[in-house]
C-alpha cells in the first residue's frame, strides 16, 4: 500500500486555493479549508487511521495567524509522523490579485488602514519562508480555472486514467428516463428475456440471463459498438477537466437487458485502468406482465 500522503495547499490570497482545493477534491482527497494549527496533530491522526490510506489535502494560510510563526514547527510535525507532506504554493502578480479582489470585492485578510495594496505587498514579504519551502511554486496569473484545474490533475496524476470515473447506470424507460446523463442508450431492440417464464424472475446479474443474452449475434455486435464508442468518449474526456463520464442503458423495466449490458461495459472497461461504478436504478422492482 502507498503510504499517506498529504498536500499543503498554500500562497497568497486570491491566487486560487479555494479553486486548488476543488480540484483535488475531483481527485477523490479528503480536503480542508483553513484548518486551525493547534489542532494540526489530532488531524494528522485522524488522516492516519483512515482504512482505505485515502490522500489528503489542506489549506493553511495567513488567515490563521500562528501559520507563518510556526511554519517550521508545522513542517517538522509532519516529518515526525513519518508521513509525506508536498508544499504547492500559489502566487499571482500585484496586478492580477488586486483585479481579482476589486471583482470579487472580498476582504483581504491583511486589509486595514493601508489599503488593499499595502496588505497584498505585506502578505508577499511575511510569506517569503514558505514559498522559499514549497516543493513546487505555481504562478496563476495566466491561466483560467479549467486550465489551472487540469494542470493540478495532470500533475498530481500522471496517470489520467485513475482519477476518471466511469458511472454506467441501468434503468427503465416505463419509470421514466434519468436525468443528468452524458449519454442514453435505449436497447429495448434487443431480445427481452421477460418473455420467458423461466426468466422473468431473474435479473442481468443471473448468469442464466448473460447467457440468454449473449447467445444473440445482434447483442454481441452492439456491445461491441458500444465499447468502442464509450472507449473513444472516455479517451476525448481525459482531454478535458472533467473527472466522470455518466452512462445511462435503458431497457423497458430496468432489470434485465439494460443490467446485463451495463455489467459487461464494467467488465471491460475494469480492464482498460479506469475507475468504474455500476448503478441498476429499476432491479428492485417488481415484474409485471408488460416486460
């Protein structure tokens, strides 16, 4: 098992921590905002105890006041607890930040009689010591959200495929089709194994169904088309920032045809290193004589 890891996300205010965070939350980390340094240890405990070794990341910045004092102290923590501990500092130009905060007219945390720029300027100078620690200094000046959030995910996952969800959900169209799906596929056109007493209790997750199903050539050919087209879709979404591709196979009733083909697709693409998650919608419901 890969051992913890955990990621500061810190810098100035207005260089888009609150975006970072965000994305490393897409990433499956367990994320916080602005947590409080005095309860710093029972945090790294509690992180160490998780069961499934999930990835953590967290935001400290000049908002908590003891940050800068105890940067050292806070570092060392970490190297004591024998776990992994990466520094991403986020800056912008003078410029960039005070745009950003006459658009978005929040507080800047070190605003007083000075102004807006004398507290942008002090915060640079109190924020010397850890920018000079952080493994990697990221300037967000040029880049918009979903540039600065695929650049994170690039980064963090150099293997895009692991933090790609595919979602493949099975329903039926007589209780009405799912909202929110990437793509709908309506495979009531093939043979309906409702039509047969021996069969009708079952469901796509009996192997008496996979094998009705797949004695037909008609249903081999068009789980075949559709790996390749739900393969070829995965491939130009990993291009972009988003994280999940949502999948919806509709039968008549939700628990045969549609359950089979959504298991297959898991299968295979289980093979392929994508994270994927099946859902049946209607396998619960009960049969009628309408199929």
């Amino acid at each position: 098992m890969d051992s913890l890891k955990f990621s500061l996300i810190t810098g100035l205010s207005g260089a888009g921590k609150s975006q970072a965070l965000q994305a490393f939350e897409d990433m499956g980390y367990y994320c916080v905002d602005n947590l409080p340094v005095p309860l710093l240890d029972r945090f790294i405990t509690l992180c160490k105890n998780q069961p499934d070794n999930r990835p953590v990341a967290f935001i400290l910045d000049i908002r908590e006041k003891k940050f800068v004092s105890d940067f050292s102290e806070i570092v060392n923590k970490f190297e004591q607890e024998g776990v992994e501990l990466e520094i991403i500092f986020l800056e912008a130009t003078e410029e960039e930040l005070l745009n950003r905060y006459r658009e978005s007219r929040r507080l800047h945390p070190l605003a007083g009689e000075g102004g807006l720029e004398d507290a942008i300027v002090q915060e640079k100078e109190q924020l010397i010591p850890v920018r000079s620690a952080a493994d990697m200094v990221v300037d967000t000046t040029e880049t918009n959200i979903h540039e600065f959030k695929r650049f994170l995910l690039d980064l963090c996952h150099p293997r895009p495929r692991k933090r790609f969800t595919l979602a493949l959900l099975s329903f039926g169209f007589k209780y009405g089709s799912p909202s929110n799906l990437d793509f709908l596929f309506d495979v009531r056109f093939l043979p309906n194994p409702h039509y047969h007493d021996e069969l009708r209790p079952l469901t796509g997750l009996d192997s008496e169904i996979e094998r009705f199903m797949s004695g037909f050539e008609d249903t081999d050919k068009y789980l075949e088309r559709l790996k390749q087209f739900i393969g070829y879709s995965v491939d130009m979404y990993l291009e972009t920032d988003k994280t999940a591709l949502f999948i919806g196979l509709g039968c008549t009733g939700g628990r045969h045809r549609s359950v089979y083909l959504v298991e297959e697709l898991k299968k295979y693409f289980e093979t392929k290193n994508i994270n994927v998650v099946s859902m049946h919608r209607d396998i619960e419901r009960k049969t009628d004589k309408t199929g």
